[in-house]
C-alpha cells in the first residue's frame, strides 16, 4: 500500500471515508477520546482488516460504536441500569460491556468470541455522521499501531500506521485526549474495567449502584479476558488429518468439514475463527481439530487465539 492520505473531515471526506468503510476498507477517523480506525462491524472481513492493519499479536475485542439507543438495542441487552447510564453520558466517553442480543448483527471477530459486547455512543460530529452515512455500527481500536500510545491527532495516526491504511480524516485534535471509560453492566452492579473521563463518581450516582474497580490491566494481560470464549469441546491444533469423532476446521490444503480459508488467506481466516469455533462447537462432533496455519501475520493472532482455546482448563 502507498502513503496514508490524510484529507479534511468534511462532508465530502465522510461520504468518501463512508463509501471505502461500506467496501470492507478500515478508515482512521476523529472520535472525542482519541482516533478510532473504524470498519464495518457486521463484517467479519472488515473486522480482519483493522486487525490487520494493527498488527495486533492477539485478537482483544473492538468496541461497536452506535448511532443511537436503538441500534445499541439491536446489538445489546440493555437492563434499566444500562439505560440510566445511557441517558447520563451517551452520546460521549462511556463504553458499555453487555450482554450481546440474539441474533446480533455482528462479526464474531469484533467481540472475539465472547458473548458479551463493548458498545459506545460517540459524541464526535464526524464519528456520528459517519455512522449515520455508512449505516451499519462501526468497530473500531484506536488507531495506532499495537503496543504503541493512542492518537489523538491525524498526523499521529499517519505517523503510527502509514502505508497500514489509506485514509485518515481529520477532526483536529481530540477533545478528551484519552480512551473511553469501559464498564462492565452487570444486573445491579457497575465493574470497572478502564478509568476514564467520565469517573467512578459519575457513574455511581447516575447509576445508583455500587462499582467494582477490577481493572482488567490489573488482572488480565491484553487478550486474556478470563471469561474469554473457550469451547466446550477439547481442541486439538496442526492437525493434518481429524480423528475419527472430530470435527476438522481446514485452511489452506487441509480441506476439513470447513475450511477457515481453501486459499489459505490470513484474513479471511481471521473472518471466519470465531464463527467457525461456535460452529463447530454446537456441531455433533465430540471434539475440535484444527489444520496448521502458518506463525506470519495475522496467523499470529490467529493461533495465539487457538492456543487459548486448546488450552487444558
Ligand atoms: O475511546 C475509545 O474507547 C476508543 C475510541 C476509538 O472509541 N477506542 C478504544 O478501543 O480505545 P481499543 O480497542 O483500543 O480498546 C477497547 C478495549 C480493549 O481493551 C478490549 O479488551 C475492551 O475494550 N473490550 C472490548 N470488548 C470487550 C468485552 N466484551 N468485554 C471486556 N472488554 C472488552
Ligand atoms: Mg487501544
């Protein structure tokens, strides 16, 4: 890929940024915390491509970022608790950790697997318009490159991941400067998982309930969300051929029941993991088998992902 282009977050910048986003292609775009690079969140390959373009070694859930109460609805399942908080910060810095609807519209790639979901209303005119141009929510990590800081001006997300990515809009500096504050919504309680600007004192008196500071720094290393999703059947990895019992996911020229992606593309394999775990998960089979997918670019994420789940527990 040539230069990152940087280019004015006016309305011919969104719709430009909104037609490339509708193509499966992630854009870096100005949220009010920090940049997002933002793709379509019912896509699974879209979702590939802004891990992709991270580089990240291990797939840690996106964000889904909304338009409004009712398309979190289609998504999420919002209790009364989640609705006061709702009405107390959205649109703004408060990311949401639910628990997914049925049927949600979205990639099994955005929440890795879990069956809950990060969602966020933003408050950023650009960020809102986008959403409202592309039509679909939008995932979106902040756009920098994995294990670096967060951007908060296009010329750091340029800096950070040229030639990574095509288009960065360009809102200004961020208002907030850092990332949204996550809270996990539990029945009647609040957790804690990232401090942000909108504090445990805003959230405590606009939700009424006590909070848990369990920050998931503190106990769980990037990736590593203890409530992870694991299958309930044994996984077995580099498997060539499958026992007998086994349900076989393929890649490349290992053909299997399914295949993770015949012509052995990272990214379509990416897409298709976590759907194709639940799959074969809910399958008749007795146990898992997975072909070998080779240590290089995303594959790294991918069998980082895999590992985890063939882990004994
Ligand atoms: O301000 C922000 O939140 C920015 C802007 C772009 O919206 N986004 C952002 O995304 O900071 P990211 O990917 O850098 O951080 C999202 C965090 C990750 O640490 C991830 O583990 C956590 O959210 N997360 C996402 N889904 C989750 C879930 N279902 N359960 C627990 N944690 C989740
Ligand atoms: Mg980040």
């Amino acid at each position: 890929m040539s230069h990152t282009r940087i280019i004015p977050a006016d309305p011919i910048g969104i719709a430009e940024a909104a037609a490339m986003i509708r193509q499966g292609r992630p854009v870096a775009v100005p949220t009010e915390t920090v940049y997002g690079l933002a793709g379509d969140a019912t896509s699974g390959d879209a979702v590939a491509a802004i891990y992709a373009a991270k580089g990240r070694p291990s797939f840690n859930p996106l964000i889904v970022h909304v338009g409004g109460v009712a398309q979190a609805e289609r998504i999420a399942i919002l209790s009364p608790l989640a609705h006061r908080l709702a009405l107390a910060f959205w649109p703004g810095p408060l990311t949401m950790v639910l628990p997914m609807a049925p049927d949600a519209p979205i990639a099994g790639l955005v929440t890795a697997g879990l069956p809950t979901v990060a969602i966020r209303m933003p408050a950023h005119p650009v960020m809102r318009a986008l959403i409202d141009a592309v039509g679909r929510p939008l995932a979106a990590p902040s756009a920098n490159a994995s294990g670096s800081i967060s951007a908060t001006r296009a010329e750091h997300v340029a800096r950070s991941l040229d030639g990574l990515i095509e288009l960065v809009l360009d809102g200004g500096p961020a208002e907030v400067g850092i990332e949204s504050t996550i809270v996990a919504v539990e029945r009647d309680r609040l957790r804690l998982l990232r401090p942000g600007s909108i504090t445990v004192d805003m959230l405590a008196e606009a939700g009424g309930v006590p909070i848990d500071r369990q920050e998931m720094g503190a106990i769980e290393a990037p990736g590593q969300l203890s409530s992870h999703y694991a299958p309930s059947k044994p996984v077995r990895l580099d498997a060539v051929t499958a026992d007998p019992g086994e349900f076989h996911i393929g890649f490349g020229n290992v053909p299997g029941r399914a295949s993770l992606s015949a012509r052995a593309d990272p990214a379509e394999a990416a897409a298709r993991l976590f759907d194709m775990l639940h799959a074969a998960d809910a399958s008749d089979a007795d146990g898992i088998a997975v072909a070998p997918i080779p240590e290089t670019g995303l594959g790294l994420a991918i069998n980082d992902r895999l590992r985890r789940a063939a882990a004994p527990r």
